[in-house]
C-alpha cells in the first residue's frame, strides 16, 4: 500500500467522469460549476486531486435528475479503460485478470478516496469474491448510485482484462431494491442481484480471473504500480479554497509575473475579493507569496546546482543580495550554508537578526 493516499480526494480523473455523466444526463452546470476541483485545468490535471465532497454531490445532483440504477450506468458507460488513468491499466496489464484487481485494491488510492472506500479480494471454493465498502457520507439516493457504479467499473476492467465478457455467479448491494431493475442488469449481465446486503459485492468463478490475461507484458505491472505510487507522492491537492488559491498563485508564478490581481484573475475574482477571503481563512497576499517563495527557493537549493543569483531571478527577487536576505530571515543561515547542509526547514536555528 502507498503511502500518499490523500484522504479526503479523489482523482481528477474520477471527477471528470462524475462531471461527463452528469451532462449526459442533462444536470444543469450551474448546480455544479462552482463546487471546487470542477474547474476545466483542475479536471484536465492528472496530478490534481479533488474533494471526495465533489464527487459527492455531483452524484446527488445526478440522483435529484434521474433514478439511482440509471445514473450508476451513466458513471460506468462515461468510464471507458484508461479514463481513470494508471488504476485502469494496473487491472488489464496485469499477468491475470485477478493479479490485477489486487493490485487495483491495494492502490485504490490512485482512483478513490481511501478515507470513504475500501475493496476487498478474497479467494474461497473456487470463487473470487470483491467487496466495495463505501462509507461516505452522502443522501441515500447518491450512495446507491456510487455503490452500483463501483461494482460495474470493476466487472467492466475485468472482462477489458480477459477480453471476453465477464458475468458475475451474483451481486449485491447495500442498497434498497429500486422499481426498474433494468439498468442494474444491463450494468452486471446478470439478473442474480440481491438488495440489502451488508456488503455491495460481485462473485466470480476462480477460473475466470486466473486465466492469463491475453496481452499481458512480463515486468509491466510493477512499472505500474511504481508509476501510482509517483501520481500519488506528486499529486496537487485541493481540499478547501485556501488549496485553490495556492495553486491559482503557483500558476501565476510560473508565468514571472506574479501579482494579486493577475491570481485574481485567474481565480474570477475581484483583488479586493480575493484579499478579504484570504483574511477570512486567516493569512495575507504577502505571506502567502512568502512561503511560495520559501518552498521554491529551499527545493532549488537543495535540488539544483544553480547559482543564487540564478535563484533570485526565478523566485521573483531583485538580486542575490535581496534572496540572500529571505534566507537568513527564514532560516538564520545564508544560501550556501543551506545548500551545503541540505538540512530541512524544521532542523534549522531559529532565525537571529538579519545580516547587514
């Protein structure tokens, strides 16, 4: 298991899909536009993790507009292998269609929220049993939705994996039964679901998900699974709007012409806006553009080989003598010292009085 699992997000990847179904169902965007991560460059980001409450409600809105069962097949049909990024391929690369669905398990992360969803492979009698645990919480109606989508991803990656359509021996789901069945048997290939269940499951035979995954390459899946855990250990988290705005401001740093009102901008508001909310969330413009500037220049110097006066161009410093001030300010040391320690910034001297 990974150690970056960010609880609290999903990818981009799985909100992209929430957003495509519910256009297809016809959910009003101004029910959802404004819910954060929903943004096109955070949608478009593959390294962007959005809040798990994103996906929430935009199933809610999704089952206000249309009956669960149908919604749960919308998400499934907008989810085509490969929309979900690396957690796709992790299942149909692997030597076996099960091999595969247990590393899919054990780097659920990549994909779902780790802190609201859990899946769980076991092996008994000749079958193969996953169950979805989702413990979020949302209206009935969205989390039966969620429930059945699920399950449908799963039996979908898998017959992408064996190549072949893969029916279920039975399903169930920790859901009511719905009036229409319909959708739910078009979603499973089977009528053999059952409702009320402790658990949302499918059960396979053995035999169907140890068969060698036809176009399986030897070495592929550990590339894979290191390939998830990097998205992870990189990813861009936004979990409230103070995460926004810093990534608003990242941005605008990049381009070398860092102001408020260019984040402003980019973020559709007013700066006498953007001051206030960032005074409600208690912090400032120039703190905030400190500590960018801090995280930067102690990576560049303790990553890169170059020079201070290089560095103070980059971060937005009139010279090396103004950068050379920064440093001893945070860290009571002077650029060189830092670089040459490589020590974190919790391990450096409270800082004393700037140098002259």
């Amino acid at each position: 298991m990974v150690s970056h699992t960010h609880p609290g997000t999903t990818s981009s990847a799985l909100a992209r899909l929430n957003v495509n179904a519910a256009r297809v169902l016809g959910v009003p965007a101004a029910g959802y536009a404004h819910l954060l991560g929903t943004a096109p460059e955070h949608l478009d980001d593959d390294l962007c993790r959005v809040p798990t409450l994103t996906s929430i409600r935009l199933a809610e809105l999704m089952t206000l507009h249309t009956p669960w069962p149908e919604v749960a097949l919308a998400m499934t049909r907008q989810s085509g292998t490969g929309s979900l990024g690396v957690w796709d391929y992790l299942i149909t690369s692997a030597p076996t269609p099960l091999a595969g669905i247990q590393d899919a398990a054990a780097h659920l992360g990549a994909a779902l929220d780790v802190g609201t969803d859990s899946l769980l492979v076991t092996e008994d009698n000749g079958q193969v049993v996953l169950s979805h645990l989702n413990a979020a919480d949302m209206s009935h109606e969205g989390a039966c939705a969620v429930r059945a989508c699920a399950l449908g991803l799963y039996r979908h990656r898998l017959g992408t994996a064996a190549r072949r359509g893969l029916v279920p021996l039975r399903v169930t789901l920790a859901t009511p039964a719905p009036r229409r069945h319909d959708a739910l048997v078009e979603l499973y290939g089977t009528r053999a679901i059952d409702f009320d269940a402790p658990v949302s499951s499918l059960t396979f035979l053995a035999a169907d998900l140890t068969a060698p995954t036809p176009h399986a390459q030897p070495g592929l899946s550990a590339v894979l699974r290191r390939h998830a855990e990097r998205t992870l250990a990189t990813a861009t988290v936004l979990r409230d709007w103070l995460d926004l705005f810093r990534t608003a401001l990242a941005a605008v740093h990049d381009t070398g012409a860092l102001t408020l009102p260019a984040v402003a901008r980019r973020m559709n508001l007013s700066a006498r806006t953007l001051q206030r909310r960032l005074e409600e969330h208690g912090t400032t413009w120039s703190a905030e553009v400190e500590e960018l500037r801090r995280t930067r220049i102690t990576h560049l110097l303790h990553h890169t080989d170059l020079s201070v006066e290089a560095i103070a161009a980059r971060s937005g410093y009139a010279d090396a003598r103004a950068l050379r001030r920064a440093v001893h300010r945070w860290y009571g040391t002077t650029p060189a010292a830092l670089r040459t320690t490589g020590a974190t910034p919790a391990a450096l001297r409270s800082p004393g009085p700037a140098p002259s």
